[in-house]
C-alpha cells in the first residue's frame, strides 16, 4: 500500500543527519523526498503535537537511511524530488505509516 512518513537521512559529504519526508509505492519502494528537510507544523496546537509524534516515531524507530544509497536513484530519476512536501502530502491523498507493517 502506497503510504508517506519520516525518516533520518545522513549526508556524508554536508556531515548532516537531516529528517526527510519519503513517499512510498505500492510495493513499499521509495517513490519520493522531500528536497528540504521536514520540519512538523500544524494548524492547531493538536495538529503539531500529531506531527510532532509521527516525526518522531518513523524516524527514530525505523533503520538509518544513507544518502549515498539514494543517490542513483535520484541522479536516474526513479526517486522523485520533492519541492513541496506538504502540497503533495494534500493532493496525493497518501496516508501516513509508522513503516512498521
């Protein structure tokens, strides 16, 4: 099932670990990321903290992902980057996953 969430990136040429926004296909491959670093916000105070815990729960309980492994499939399209996370988050209607299923 075709689902987004977060996840730690480590940049070894920038010696940055960044969160991202990952978009997965129905096949649970990586189909997107953001192209800025995923920060949580919300409407609402409410809305935050929700953001706040999905933030937290797929990045610090799924493996530590690697930009170098990303690198191909970006540099060949098959990974597609993301200007705008958010707006895509609204138009794809995806639903979010902690990746643990």
């Amino acid at each position: 099932m075709a689902h987004w969430n977060f996840r730690i990136v480590n940049n070894e040429e920038t010696e940055t670990w960044t969160t991202r926004f990952f978009a997965y296909d129905d096949n649970g491959e990586i189909a997107a990321i953001s192209k800025t670093v995923a920060s949580p916000r919300g409407d609402s105070r409410d809305a935050l903290l929700e953001d706040l815990d999905r933030l937290t729960q797929a990045t610090f309980d799924q493996p530590l992902l690697w930009h170098r492994d990303l690198a191909d499939g970006l540099a060949n399209e098959e990974i597609m980057e993301l200007p705008n996370y958010r707006q895509f988050i609204h138009d794809s209607k995806l639903e979010w996953s902690d990746g643990k299923e």
